[in-house]
C-alpha cells in the first residue's frame, strides 16, 4: 500500500483474509484496508464487497459511520442511489454524537443528493431542509476547513424547486393560465432564493455552479412565457403586438439571465477560478444576446427559446444514459458526483 502497489495490496490482503484463524482485531484491520486498496483502484464493487463484510462481522467496530459513508459513494458512483440513500441515513444514526459536524453535514448533502438522483423530490427537499438546519446551527459556533457540503445542500435546495419549476406547464383558459404562472414564478422564487444561498456558502465550486443556474432559471422563465399558448383568434396584426407586448414585459427577466451569468463569469475570473460551469455560463451568455437581436426580427412570432435543451426529459437518467452523457448535457444542469 505504502508503494503504491494497490493491485498486489489487494492480492496479500485477500490472501490473508482467505487463511484461517488469526485475531479479530488484525483481520478487522486488514479487512478495512483492503476496501481502502479497492478505494485506489476505483473498484467501487470490490469497496462495496470488503465493506459489506467488514460491517457485517464487526457491527461494533468504531470505524462504521466512516464505512457507511464509504459505501454510500460507491453505491452512489455506481447508480444505486436508493442504496446511497439508506447509508448515508444509516452512517449518520450510528454516528450519533460521535460524529463530527463536517461529516454529519456531508451525509445529510450525499443523501439528499441520492434522493434527488432518485426522483424522489419531496424525500429530497426533506432531508435536505433538515440538513440545512443543522448547518446553520453548527454553524454559529463552529468553522469548517472545506465548505463544500453546505454549498451542495443548498444547490440541490434549489435543483427540487427549479424541476418542480419547469414541470409546472402553462395551459390556455384563462384561470388555469393565472394559476400556473403563480405557481411557476412561486417555484422560480424558492429556486432563485437557494441558489443565493449556495453562493453565500462561499465555495467556488458551489458559487459557480448556482450562477449558472439562476441564469438558466430566468432564460427557462422568459421561454414559458414567450411560448405559453396564443390565444387562437387573434388576427395577424393582433399577434404581432402580442409577442412584442410580450418582448417589453419580459425585458426584466432577460436581462437578469444576462447579468447573474456575466456576474458568474466576472466572478470566477477574478478568482482565478474555471470549471464547465463557467465555460457554459460564456456559451450561454453569447446565445441569450445572440436571441436579443434575432427577436428584433421575427414580427409575429416568439423569440428563438433561450433554453433549447430543456425541451429535453426531466427526472432520473437511466444508468446506462447517465454513463455515456455528461452531466453538462442532461436536462438539469447538475454537476458530475466525486464521491470517492
């Protein structure tokens, strides 16, 4: 292990652990680095099996709320979210007190990242909430090295309501249109108010990942509306002072897109700081003013979408999808999950 040899590790440990007899404490002990020599290889499976024994044959071991959250990154590397979920959960009820704030703070962000994973959006936003409280409370009295995990609670706080936010669909009548829109701008409101607090968290990765986002959320906002259904008996000179109607009155929604996603760039630049997210947040912002003048043209009709992808399907990727796309091409802009 020391050497770097984790292949040949895992061959003597498995050797030992094969012989019989020998004293509890020492085959604890090689059967913890064994996952440890599996962690290094990236064998999710081969961690997953070397735990499953480990917490089995030593329930009482003081190690496993660590192998708990151990297990629930591989679960979660390989997909089985539901099987994250219940080991974060697990490793923060057999923590107890004894587990410290850093890393109680990150099972509640893992699980409910696993439960939004999942699609399951109302266990999501629960555990997430109960998470966020505990944050802010520890908080007041203790600093952490890494904030990471309070920046992730937050964002995934805002992912459940920016889905819930795109699946509300605007309707023709009149009062379902009314409510829809309220419901919408609702959604958008408690989206827009978490991703605030995923950048007063503090961590660049987390600060740019929410800027993207808010931007994203006000371009999804102005195509709802610009392409919300058009009352049929409007004639063509009617319908042309519609979608210009329409054009002033989401001015605001626009150009707050164009802002929160220049901030985010100007941000990270000064920093020092590049990621995917800030490389979409340049892409995204040549596209939105790219619109602003192609709508200058289109009489009659709506502007070019500002968020095109989003026409894409929402909820849980298949495995075998989420293993060939990449997280900056799903239909929710998440980032990719480094649990190991």
């Amino acid at each position: 292990m020391d050497r770097g040899d984790y292949a040949r590790a895992v061959a003597l440990y498995a050797e030992a652990l094969a012989a019989p007899g020998g004293e509890a404490a020492s085959r604890a002990r090689a059967r913890w680095a064994l996952s440890e020599a599996y962690e290094k290889l990236r064998d999710c499976r081969g961690v997953l099996r070397a735990l499953d024994r480990f917490l089995t044959a030593y329930p009482d071991d003081p190690r496993r709320p660590a192998g708990l959250m151990r297990k629930g990154a591989c679960e979660a590397e390989l997909g089985d979210f539901t099987a994250s979920r219940a080991s974060y959960r697990a490793a923060r009820e057999a923590g107890g007190e004894r587990l410290g704030v850093a890393a109680r703070i990150e099972t509640y962000a893992r699980e409910g990242y696993a439960a939004f994973e999942a699609g399951d959006l109302d266990g999501a936003e629960a555990v997430l909430a109960e998470g966020a409280r505990y944050a802010a409370e520890a908080l007041e009295h203790t600093r952490l090295d890494s904030y990471y995990f309070v920046g992730m609670i937050h964002f995934y706080r805002g992912a459940v309501e920016h889905v819930r936010f795109r699946r509300v669909e605007i309707r023709s009548r009149r009062r379902d249109m009314e409510q829809d829109f309220a419901r919408k701008v609702e959604h958008l409101t408690r989206a827009q108010e978490h991703y605030r607090e995923a950048v007063r968290a503090r961590h660049m990765f987390w600060v740019s990942a929410a800027g993207f986002q808010m931007g994203q959320l006000f371009a999804e906002f102005y195509d709802a509306i610009m392409y919300a259904p058009v009352p049929s008996w409007l004639s063509k000179r009617q319908r042309a002072i519609y979608f210009e109607e329409l054009r002033r009155q989401l001015r605001p929604a626009l150009e707050k897109a164009i802002w929160v996603f220049e901030k985010t760039i100007e941000t990270a630049r000064r920093l020092g700081y590049d990621s995917p997210f800030v490389e979409r947040a340049q892409a995204k912002l040549a596209h939105l003013r790219a619109v602003v003048v192609a709508g200058q043209g289109r009489i009659g009709q709506p502007d070019p979408k500002l968020a095109p992808e989003v026409d894409r399907p929402v909820g849980p990727v298949p495995q075998a999808q989420a293993e060939a796309t990449s997280p900056l091409d799903r239909a929710l802009f998440v980032p990719e999950p480094t649990p190991l």
